[in-house]
C-alpha cells in the first residue's frame, strides 16, 4: 500500500491544503507529484468562469494538457484532487483514462456553501464523477451521499512541516488573538469582544474600535503568534459551524491555547487537550478569554498523535483498498 505512486493536483498556496496532502503521503512512504495548477489568468475570465464554469474551458484543456504531459513519464496508481475548480464530469473521464488510476477529490470546503468560491467553478456539478469523495465532516458527508458516489470523512489534521512549536518574538505576548478572514459573524464576534482588546491578523477587516487589526500572517510567524498569545480564537465558519476547522488542529499543533466553540467534533477530536478550551454561549466565551490559561495543565505528550495528514493519507489508502 505504502509504494503507490500518488499525484495531487490543485493550486498551491503557503501552508495550504495541497502541501499538506502532498507531504502526508510522502510521509506514509508514498511517491508522489505534485501538479500545480493555477494561479489562472486573466483575473476577469476567472472570476466569471467562476460564475459560469462554460466559460472556463480554456483553463479544462490546461490542466488536461498539463496531466497528458506528466502521465508520458510517470506511473500514477491514485490521482487526488483538491477542491477541484474547473474539473467538470467530461475533463474527470479524459484524467481517469488517461491515467489509469481513481480520481478522489479532496474538499476542504463544502460544496453546497454559497460562496461562490466553494461552490462555484463547476465544483459543485463534478461531485459525482469522483470515486471518491473526501469530506471533513459528518453533516457535509450526509448532504454528499444523496450525489457522490461514495463519501469518506477525514479530519483536518496537523503538518508538522507548517506549524509547529518555536519561540515567538513578543507581538502577540498575552493577547487574545484571531488569525483568518472576516465573514459577518466573525465581525461580529470580534466586536463584542473589543474590551479584551483582540488582535486580529488577515485581510480586508473593517476598522473596529478596540480591535487591533494587522495584516495576514503564515507559515513561521504564524506558529510565532499562536505559540504566545494567551488565546487564540477559533470563530467557524458557517459549512463549518457542526464540526472543525484546519485552525482546530494548527493551534495544539503550534503549541497555543485554544478556545473554540462546543461541537461535537471538538469534544471527539480535542477532548483530551486541557488547552483547548470549548464555549456555548458568549458570556461562557469573555469569562475564557478574560482568564489565565497558565494555570491549565499542560497538553499530554503525543496529543495529536493519529491526527496528522499521515495519518489521513493512510486511511486514504486504506479505503481505496477496499474497493
């Protein structure tokens, strides 16, 4: 199982999704390539394919282009693919004869969130090409099974090789920190909390009194932040709201003190974390974040132990075995 030869296609970002794929299954003792696609151009063709994925077929005989070249050299045994914008049902047929390897997509977002980022681009209509379909979360996976043809929940995880312990230089010392974009509820959120004076790092926040805001942080620096700040606020997202984020598993992993809200996944996934701190209401969230965590116990040796991409690309692996 361990010797397949995998290739991962997605569009690359730092400290991004593919990345983790691709270094957990050469972790498990897999060969793999890595086919970066994007970041597509022009920007107003791609942000109306978005909207109208007939429009991106120039960017579909890129990436066909781009799968026919590597597949001339290289023997795949499983192709998997993340998110999958562009990838319509005809595009997924050409890779899997081409090849000659399963196709399973690997979504860190929901296909039914409206954004069109997630559920544009064609994303959505491509769900039931895949042979497999990887979802994080139970709810998601329920919506999929009624169109995938066949659904596997993987965790986030932690990857080692982005995040993990290393000593911060003093700029969020004893704050209260959140890291990520604004959506209306994480706004909000923030808001309500002005008397404990946030710092928030991302792009595009509006001003709010008694929050800090600064620019977007990653790889190092933002191990630095989550290592030092008091706690660090884990605000989901609507698609996430019932289970967890890649922040659930990024902060025990960089060594910071979590407080997040009280789903099921939290508890199953994180329960054992002393610091990780769950909340359900917003009065139960200020009395966490005006308290001290020093006086938490530490976080068990080999908390995330079986929580690594890994290990996901291993369960991967084992389910693509099954067939």
């Amino acid at each position: 199982m361990s010797s397949r030869s995998i290739l991962v296609v997605g569009e690359g970002a730092e400290g991004g999704l593919r990345d983790s794929v691709a270094a957990g299954f050469r972790d498990a003792g897999c060969q793999v390539e890595v086919l970066d696609l994007g970041p597509w151009s022009p920007w107003w063709l791609t942000s109306a394919a978005f909207r109208w994925p007939a429009l991106g077929f120039g960017f579909r005989r890129e990436i066909l282009g781009r799968v026919y070249a590597l597949a001339q050299h290289v023997q795949v045994d499983l192709v998997v693919v993340i998110k999958g914008g562009f990838l319509d049902p005809p595009t997924i047929d050409q890779i899997r004869e081409r090849v000659g390897a399963p196709i399973v997509c690997w979504n860190p977002d929901s296909p039914f969130d409206p954004t069109v980022s997630n559920s544009g681009a064609g994303i959505t209509r491509a769900v039931g090409s895949y042979d497999l379909y990887v979802t994080w979360a139970e709810d998601i996976a329920d919506r999929l099974a009624d169109v995938a043809a066949r659904v596997l929940v993987l965790p986030f995880a932690w990857d080692p090789h982005v995040l993990s312990p290393v000593v911060g230089t003093g700029l969020a010392r004893d704050r209260v920190v959140f890291v990520g974009t604004p959506t209306a509820q994480r706004v909000a959120s923030l808001q309500s909390l002005a008397e404990v004076h946030p710092l928030v790092f991302g792009p595009r926040w509006p001003v709010m009194p008694g929050v800090e805001i600064r620019p977007a942080i990653r790889m190092r620096q933002l191990a630095e932040v989550i290592g030092e700040a008091r706690w660090n606020l884990n605000v989901l997202r609507p698609q996430n709201a019932h289970s967890h984020n890649m922040r659930s598993f990024e902060i025990p992993g960089a060594g910071g003190n979590q407080v997040a809200p009280a789903t099921v996944d939290h508890h199953r996934l994180l329960g054992r974390d002393p610091r990780t701190v769950t909340f359900t209401t917003p009065d139960e969230l200020g009395d966490v974040l005006r308290s001290d965590p020093s006086d938490l116990p530490a976080r068990p040796p080999g908390l995330l132990s079986g929580h690594t991409y890994r290990d996901r690309a291993m369960r991967l692996l084992e389910e693509m075995g099954n067939r």
